[in-house]
C-alpha cells in the first residue's frame, strides 16, 4: 500500500518514522526509487513511500510532533486535534510542545472519562497512554503518566508544558481527548484537579516519581468529594530529602477546618473523614548541596459514604495497664497490604484522625469509632512485657494471663494476644492452670478449642519452641528457664464466650535445673500425650525436660513411648532417659541413644520422666513421644484368701487362750501388783535407761493392776494411825519430775489380805519401758497375816509372777 503525507508549512508539524529498537531490519521504507530505514517528514512538505513487507507495524514506529510557540505569539487554544490525518497503522506518538512564559499559567482539561495516573512501569490496559512534563526554563519534570478512565481532570501547569500520546497501531481513536487553556500563574510547579465520583479510591504521586521531587518547589491536588461523602489520606511510600533550609511538609485546606491550612509532616497520620472539597500541598526545602536526598511521594484518597454508625464511639479504657498495647487492624496485616481497589476499613481515634491500622498505648483512655462496612476484617493484636530482675520483688507476686475487659467488649475478634515475659539469668517463669490445666496440641489429642497458646522460650543464643497448648488438659505447670513469649491465639469469634473461665497464672521462681519442667496432675482413667518440644527441629543440644507425672489415689499408671529407640547418634556425650518412681527402693530406669527404650510398665505411684540431650550428628534430631494411662489398682487373688487365711488362724488361737484362761482363773487367786523395797528402779548394768524426762516417759505406771482388786480391802490398818482412802485404781494426774518412780511410804506397807471374790479375767502382763516391779503371788495355804512388812520383802517368800506363770503353764 501507498501512503502520502502532506504538512501544512504554519502547523509547525513533524513526522518521523524509524524502526524499532528491538527488531532486526527486515522491513524497509521505499520513496521513489530509494531503499531507506527511517523517513522524516517537514513542514510544508509532500511524501509518498511504500513499505517492502506487508506488516511493517512489526518493525516501525512513528513521532508525530507539534511545537506551539505561545511566547512570541498567539496560542491555539482550544481542542486539539490529531494531525495530519490518513497515517500508516504504526504504533505512534503525538507530541505537543507548548513554549510559555513562567508567568502565565496553561491548564490541561481532559474530557471524559478523565485520567488514571500509573507508577512508572506499569501499563494501561488498553495501552492508551499519556505522558504530562512541565518545563521551566531548561529543566523538564515528569508531571506524571495516565492512562484513561480516571478521576484526573485537569492538570494546570506554570510555564511550557510537553505532552504526548502513545496510540497503538491498531487504535481508531481520532480525537486527543483533551484541550489547552491560557490561565493566569498559579505560583507553583503544578496544580492536579481529581474530580471523585460516588465510592472510589485514587492513587497519586509526586511529579518525577520514583525519583526526586523538584527542590523547593511547591505543587498541590485538588480533591472535588461528591456530596454526603466522606476522604481520607493515606501515605503508602514517601521518602524524605537533607534539607539545609525550611521543612518539608504537607498542607491541607479543608473546608470547616478552624485552622487552615493544617501542617502536616509526611510521617503523620494524614486527615481522615473529611466531608467535601478539600486542596493537598507539598512543600519541599533547600537541600543539602552534597548530598540532597530525594522527596518523593505516593499516597491514596479513598472516598466513601459515611457510615450508620458513624458516631458510635466505643470505650477502651487502658489506664491501669502498663507496658501494653493494642493495635487494631485489618485481617492478614502486617504481611498482607489490602489491595487498593478494596473497600476501605478505618479505625477512628477522634474524627479526623484515622487509618487502616490504629494502636492504642496503655496508661490511657480512648474513644473509638469505625469507617467500615464489614467489621469482621478487622482483627486486634495485643502485647504485655511483664518483667522481673530481682526476685526478691517479684517471687510472690502471681500474675493472671487473661485478656482484659477492654478487649473483650469491643466488636473486633481477638487475633492474637502476647505476653513478654522477661527476667535475668538466675530468675525462672512459672506459670499454672490450677482449675482448667493444659492439653499439649500432638496428633493424638488435638486441641479444638477456639483458642491456643503458644509458647517459646528464648536466649540470645538459641530458641525452644516448648509448644502448643490449649485448656481442658492435664498439665498443671510448666517451669521453664530464659525469657518467655506466651500467645495466646483464637480461631473464631466463640473465644468471647470460651474465654471468661481463664485461668493461667504466672510468677518468677527461682532458678530451675532443666530447662523445662511439667506437672501432670490428670483426672481419674485419663489418657495422655505427650512430646518434647522444639518438636519440628528437634531439642537443641544438651537440653533437658523433665515431666512429673502425679499418679492419683487408688490409680496405676501405665508409660509408653511411642517408638523402641530414641533414632539418634551423639557426637559429643550421650542421651539419656530416665524414669524414677517416688518410692522407697523404687529402681531408677536409665536408658541411652544407643539403648531400647523401655517398655510399657506400671507405675504405682508419683514418678518424673526426664530426658536429656546430647549433641547430635548432624541431620538428627531428637523427638520423643509418649503416653500414659490410668485404671484401678486391681488386688491380687492369692493376696485375699491369704488374709482370710491368716484371720482364720488368729481366731482359733484367741479362742484356745481364752479356754486356757478360764481353767487356770479357777484355780489361781488373783494377781497383785506390790513394791518391792530392795529392787531398784533401773536394771543393773543398764545406765541411761531412763534416757526420757519424766514426764515424758511411764516410768511411774503400774504395769499390771487387776481391776477388781481394791485397795480398802487389800490395806489393812492394825493400829489405826494411818487409814488410806478406799477407792479403785485412778490414773495419777498430779505434778511429775524428772526422777523415776519411788517407792510408797513405809506406812503403806503393811499386812497385805488377799480377797479375790470377782469373776473378771485379769488382763494379761505388759512390760512398759522395761519396769522393774516385782510381782508376787500368794499361795494357797499361806496365813492371812505375814507379819512385818519388813520382814517378808527381805524374805525369799515371794516368787515372781512371770516366773509362776511360766510354770503354770509348763504344768499345764
């Protein structure tokens, strides 16, 4: 196909085509009789050309550029056109130049649907682009690119302005789509009107964005917000230049505002919730000559309808918080940003001052309100440092692990809440579940509670990963050494409910040998399971964990593990498990890596599980799992009717003892108990016997008293000086010394009548504390009258008692 272009000399245009950068010359332009790669066309001049291939929008391009000289002469104002008419189908690009004077302004309008301002690199879907570049002097600066369907309507730039549109080769697009306007100077670089429509959300940049705005220059957007709307700000990147002079900053005019323009620095919140038109300056600085740093900006305005509850504030009151705070923010943050195009959420401090992510410091009380539709993508994230560096403050002082109320109330799902704990080496972290104890999360006892915690004990060092846990288990406490995070995280809005019985305590102890250590308290014919931690890793080298397990009353336990051996190699040292039930002689069980483990035994009563680390050959690790199991103590069979036996036996001997007795009572006279004056009161050869206080021992206690004896008939007195009380045998309750017991008066002992009427079998004879009384037995036939006391202790008249009986029954 042929093509003619013809220019007309006063449009000033011209047109060049040449090949693309990035295609080898296979195609050629044919004028007359010559073969060329590019073709220029002037002003007032008439081309014919050919191409040599049939599809020549592969291999070239074209430049098609007006110049408009408005400083030394009229300018066309108006719509502009594309010209010249009848162009080959190439990917092609207009460009006007428009020379101006800096004091007299030019604006841009563009009709509808308006302009999209892009970052650089990206691309308009319909590949339609326009590029915007203001010039003053000889300095150009990128206003910005666009693409259509936007909200950009006018652009008003001081000075000349470059401006060019990129069309593809297959566009039938005929008309510009904008106009050129003279205005008078607007005193700053640029001026970018944004006319929003209904619920919408618009991202711009600063002029030479990513690169440096303009030193001391001043620009600013205009913002038109459809009625009963509502704008807010957001910085998403900025960065800052080294200003020698003056600040940068940001300015707003908003319409109501008592104090206009607002000052803002590029690293505050920005203005939130504003009701109609409002205008956004930046203002740069002088910069540092050696080393200027670069200003640069890009932001989004959000426009949406007020919401129903817009004045519903809400009362978090941390006032008698310390070292917390909670921050509100939408689902996935921080690693996940909300696309742009996503309907907006807000979280309100005042009216005006809200973002996507608000957090809120302790020791304060704070009124908040929502811009969002749909509250349930938004989560809270809360964090408490509770710190302990001398124990003698903090060791009994328990701290309670719940959510506050202040939490709690709000219409916001608990994400995720975390406690610091933080102490020195020498100080530990206890914490406990006294009334719902923990479930440690392993494949066979899941936790499907809605809410976990997670624990990790850290060093500078190294990092134990103690595991996951949820309430309705059988851990009590758990000791642990190092500083400690505890997270507590939901999953579902049930945890409001679930989480009012919560019970985790914490308190510093003292220092601890192993690193960590469990209390497992479980509840009758429980099952539980249980692993070491750092359990996807590993236990760091020379690690210890301990269990103590508390076997309840009138329960075995049973302990297994859930493999035969440990499947570790040791560089250096060993590995041990060690099992120890808390009984006298109970046998100690220790086993190492390179040994079966132990099977399955019972355990009778309270024992630990301890097992220690060595340090492992690279690529093993050591992970252990095990359970334990309670039933009934099961009483053995044989053990029963041995009892029975054995009562069986007892009984026959009472009741042949009890035969004997009564043969012997009828023909023995009962048994006195008598002081004999020349025995002493501890045996001989025996020092110390005595080694109690008097009191303290019954060395003053009859050993044998037949309790129907009395004494008014056994004392008979033959003067009449001395008449003793009559009365049975009481226990003596008066003042005791430090002395054994000591004989009665001489006055007591005299004759001695034995009247023996009863029919009580006399209890049988106990020594108490080795006692030497003699007991003397009075013979049938003997007168009732012996005569002088004197006389019949220091006789061999008498014969001891013990010494009869056993003769009796030899006789017997």
């Amino acid at each position: 196909a042929s093509f003619t272009i013809s220019l007309h000399k006063v449009d000033n245009t011209t047109v060049m085509i040449k090949l693309r950068p990035d295609v080898l010359p296979s195609c050629r332009i044919r004028v007359k009789n010559a073969i060329r790669s590019d073709l220029k066309i002037k002003p007032g001049e008439n081309v014919t050309f050919t191409f040599t291939c049939s599809t020549p929008e592969k291999y070239f391009i074209m430049e098609i550029q007006k110049n408009i000289d408005c400083v030394s002469g009229p300018c066309p104002f108006g719509d502009v056109h594309l010209y010249p008419p009848g162009l080959p189908h190439l990917n092609r690009t207009y460009i006007w130049d428009v020379k101006a004077s800096t004091k007299a302004g030019l604006e841009l309008k563009f009709s509808t649907p308006w302009l999209r301002q892009i970052e650089p690199g990206e691309t308009c879907p319909d590949s339609i682009s326009y590029n915007i570049s203001s010039c003053i002097d000889k300095a150009t600066v990128n206003i910005g690119t666009f693409c259509r369907n936007g909200s950009v309507s006018r652009v008003k730039l001081l000075g000349g302005v470059v401006m060019s549109l990129h069309l593809p080769w297959h566009s039938l697009l005929t008309t510009s789509g904008f106009n050129i306007a003279n205005r008078a100077s607007i005193k700053r670089l640029c001026i970018i009107e944004s006319t929003l429509k209904g619920e919408s959300s618009i991202t711009l940049m600063s002029p030479n964005y990513p690169l440096g705005f303009p030193e001391d220059e001043l620009m600013t957007w205009q913002f038109v917000i459809p009625p009963n709307m509502r704008a807010s700000v957001f910085f998403h990147n900025y960065s800052l230049s080294n200003c020698e002079r003056k600040e940068e900053r940001v300015e707003y005019y908003i319409p109501g505002s008592p104090s206009n323009p607002e000052v803002f620095k590029l690293s505050d919140s920005q203005p939130a919730n504003i009701a109609g038109n409002f205008n956004m300056s930046l203002q740069g600085c002088d910069q540092d000559a050696q080393n200027p740093g670069i200003l640069r900006l890009l932001f989004q305005v959000v426009v949406q309808p007020p919401q129903v509850d817009e004045n519903v504030t809400h009362l978090v009151d941390l006032s008698r918080e310390k070292n917390m705070t909670v921050t509100i923010h939408l689902k996935g943050w921080p690693g996940q940003n909300p696309l742009m195009s996503e309907p907006i959420c807000l979280i309100c401090k005042d009216p005006r001052t809200c973002d996507r992510v608000l957090t809120l410091a302790s020791g304060a009380i704070y009124r908040i309100s929502f811009l969002c539709k749909d509250l349930s993508r938004l989560r809270i994230t809360a964090e408490k440092a509770i710190g302990c560096m001398d124990i003698r403050w903090c060791q009994r002082k328990i701290y309670s692990l719940s959510v506050p109320k202040a939490i709690t109330q709000l219409p916001i799902q608990l994400h995720k809440f975390i406690w610091k704990l933080l102490a020195t080496d020498l100080i530990n972290v206890e914490i406990t579940s006294p009334s719902l104890k923990l479930q440690q999360h392993v494949p066979e006892q899941r936790c499907n509670t809605s809410y976990s915690y997670s624990i990790v004990s850290a060093t500078p060092e190294t990092e134990l990963y103690v595991g996951v846990f949820c309430p309705g288990g059988s851990i009590e406490k758990i000791q642990m050494q190092n500083n400690i995070t505890i997270s507590l995280e939901t999953f579902g809005k049930g945890f409001i409910n679930e989480s009012i019985p919560q019970d985790l305590k914490m308190s510093f102890v003292p220092h601890i040998k192993d690193q960590c250590t469990f209390t497992v308290s479980p509840n009758p014919k429980a099952k539980v399971y249980l692993r070491t931690p750092n359990w996807r890793n590993g236990l760091p080298p020379y690690v210890s964990i301990s269990w103590f397990i508390v076997v309840p009353g009138k329960q075995t336990a049973r302990l297994g593990f859930s493999k035969d051996r440990m499947d570790i190699a040791c560089e250096t040292g060993h590995a041990y498990i060690s099992i120890k039930e808390e009984a006298l002689g109970a046998e100690d069980i220790t086993r190492r890596e390179d040994d079966l483990l132990p099977p399955p035994r019972d355990m009778h009563h309270n024992f630990w599980v301890n097992i220690s680390n060595c340090k492992p050959v690279d690529k093993t690790q050591l992970t252990l799992r095990f359970w334990v199991t309670f039933a009934d103590k099961q009483i053995d069979l044989g053990i029963i009717l041995a009892v029975v036996a054995g009562a069986g036996v007892l009984t026959a001997i009472g009741l042949t003892v009890c035969c004997v007795k009564k043969k012997k009572k009828k023909t023995q006279n009962p048994m006195v108990g008598v002081y004999n004056a020349n025995v002493n009161t501890q045996m001989p050869g025996k020092k110390g016997l005595f080694r109690k206080e008097r009191q303290n021992n019954e060395s003053h206690v009859y050993a044998v008293i037949d309790d129907a004896v009395v004494y008014g008939h056994l004392l008979k007195e033959s003067n009449g000086s001395v008449a003793p009380e009559v009365d049975v045998y009481r226990p003596f309750d008066g003042p005791i010394g430090s002395l054994p017991p000591s004989p009665p008066p001489f006055s007591f002992r005299k004759d001695i009548k034995l009247f023996s009427n009863t029919e009580e079998e006399p209890p049988p004879l106990m020594d108490t504390d080795q006692d030497t009384y003699t007991f003397a037995h009075q013979k049938s036939g003997q007168s009732k009258d012996n005569g002088d006391a004197n006389e019949k202790d220091k006789g061999d008249t008498s014969v001891p008692l013990l010494e009869n009986k056993e003769q009796d029954g030899l006789v017997e």
